[in-house]
C-alpha cells in the first residue's frame, strides 16, 4: 500500500478557525452546510472565527 505525503500547509488542524478552512479549501463551506440544521444555526455565520475544536465541542452532543 502506498503512503500519503501531505504538503507542509496542507492540512486541516483542530486550532484552525472555520474561516481559515473555508478560505483555504473552498469545497468546505459546502461540508459545514451539511451540518447546520443539526447546529441549528449556519455554522459560517455563527461561528466563522471559532476554530475547528471549539465548533466540535459545541456541537458534539446535537450531532446524532
């Protein structure tokens, strides 16, 4: 089995902002909209400048 090699950068890490994704992965606004009938709120526009680990545990337990 091949490894993968992630680029330095290239990655998402839990203390990146939502904003910080979003702006780097364009194709991830559309993940995060998936998800906000189960936050019961847009997840980008409650939450944009909160990182990645803090939007997790907000949301952790409305998430079935």
């Amino acid at each position: 089995m091949g490894k993968t090699v992630l680029k330095e950068g290239r990655c998402i890490r839990p203390e990146m902002t939502v904003l910080d994704v979003v702006s780097r992965y364009r194709k991830t606004e559309e993940v995060f909209k998936q998800y906000d009938k189960q936050a019961g709120e847009c997840i980008c526009c409650h939450a944009l400048f909160k990182t990645l680990q803090d939007v997790a545990k907000k949301f952790r337990y409305g998430f079935h």
